[in-house]
C-alpha cells in the first residue's frame, strides 16, 4: 500500500515573472519564485542584483513593470495604497538601519504596535498588558535588561534585535529581513543569525531573508532564490545550491569560503 504524501504548504507570497527596470538599468528580469507558509527562503546574489528590490515589491513600495506579484492569493502589485496599509501590517520588514524610533525608548519601540492595533480596533487600552508583552519579547530576543535605553545607547546589532522585537510586536503573518548581518561583528552576526533561526522554529512565521552572507543562507534557508545580474539563476532547497551548474554561484561560494578561511 502506497504511503500518502502531504500535499505542499501553500504559497504566502509568489513572483510570477517579475520584471523592473530603473532608467535603462533593468534590476529584476523574468523573476519568479514563491514563499510557502511557514518557510524561510533566503534571497542570495551579490550587492545591486535586486535583492532589496524584491522586498520593496513585497510590500508594495515598488511596482513590477511586468509580471505580478502576489501576498496571500491578492495580487499587491495592483493593489491601491489604502489596501496596501492592510497588506504591510501583516507583512513587517525588519530594516538594515532597524529604523527604530530615535526619540522612544527600547520598551516604547517595541510598545509602538501594540498601542497602534489597540487605537485602530478602538480597544481598551491596557498598558500592562502591553508592558507585559513588551517584557515577553524582548526576553525573546534575549535583551530584557535595555528596555529603558534609548536606541543611540545601543550597538547595531542590538538595535537589529529590537527592531525584530518591535516586528513580532505587531503579531505579523510574515517577516522581512533585510541583510540582518551586514555592518555587525562576527559574533554579534552570529547571535543575529540564532535568533532569527530561533523565531523560525518557535514562531512559525513565514520569512524572507535578503543577504550575501552564504553561511547565513546555509543556516536558515529552507530554499534558497540566488539572483544574478537580476534574474533567478538558481531557486531550491539550499541543499541543493552547491550541486548548481551556474559557474557564478561556484565562484560566489569559493569567494565566501575564502574570505571566512582569512
């Protein structure tokens, strides 16, 4: 008797043959790829091949010159900007600068989206309960004791921390993260990196990381989209990339493994 197979999570978000150009310089070309709920997928490719740029179209800050982009079944890319507000409270980005709030505190960053549902839904406004959630998260990412820091106090990678503290805030059905281990020490990416694999298997919660960090990619990915020159050289399980015949990922993971050895 033959053994079931589970059918395939469904796709959360989807590229169906993207294309964008800025000027003359086209970034995306022909791209197509899909999340599944509750997978990572790691987008890998050298600086300026669009990596960024996927993410912009995500949320709907960008909009395909060809193709369609869709988040949950809705294609974002037609959608007007009042839906688009919908679509980037259950989508949050986690940003290279963190983008927190410079004039609030670590808590009042992290309180931020909570007291922002509760104005929107007209609910009570329960501030310990929402100190109590605050206390939660950043236990979660492990830096309880900065809650009445400002973010200037804080190192980059911390304020990276907060900032993913600050997304979980807003209970979102997806994250995205945006080179999380650039411009961080070694050990600092590497604590990134834990925290985020971390929120992957406690959280569930469908990601995109976007880098050029192989060995980060080799950590979280469960597929990896490796863009070259803006098109989709490769798009697999990461354990499939090594076995890719594309001669420029060869060189791109020869490149990261000489560059770790130094």
């Amino acid at each position: 008797m033959a053994l079931e197979t589970k059918p395939e999570p469904a796709a959360y978000i989807e590229f169906a043959h993207v294309s964008k150009s800025f000027d003359d310089q086209t970034v995306l070309d022909d791209v197509s790829f899909d999340v599944r709920r509750g997978e990572m997928v790691v987008v890998l490719g050298r600086s300026g091949v669009g990596k960024s740029v996927t993410l912009k179209h995500i949320l709907g800050f960008l909009r395909p010159d060809e193709g369609e982009v869709r988040v949950d079944g809705r294609a974002v890319s037609r959608m007007p900007e009042e839906e688009l507000i919908e679509v980037r409270r259950r989508v949050t980005m986690v940003f290279q600068s963190g983008a927190l709030f410079d004039s609030l505190t670590v808590g009042e960053n992290v309180a931020y989206p909570l007291r922002e549902r509760a104005l929107r839904d007209l609910a009570p406004h329960d501030e310990d309960r929402i100190q109590q959630r605050v206390d939660q998260l950043l236990e979660l990412v492990e830096l309880e004791n900065v809650k009445d820091l400002m973010p200037s106090d804080l190192s980059t990678g911390m304020k990276r921390a907060v900032a993913i503290a600050r997304a979980l805030a807003a209970e979102p059905e997806a994250i995205l993260f945006d080179e999380p281990t650039t411009m961080v020490d070694p050990i600092m990416a590497i604590t990134i990196a834990d925290l985020i694999l971390k929120l992957k298997r406690r959280q569930g919660i469908t990601s995109v990381v976007v880098t050029h960090d192989m060995k980060l990619a080799r950590k979280l990915a469960d597929r990896v989209v490796f863009l070259v020159d803006g098109r989709v050289a490769f798009f697999g399980p990461v354990n499939d990339l090594d076995a890719a015949p594309e001669p420029v990922i060869h060189d791109f993971i020869q490149l990261d493994e000489v560059s770790f050895l130094k």
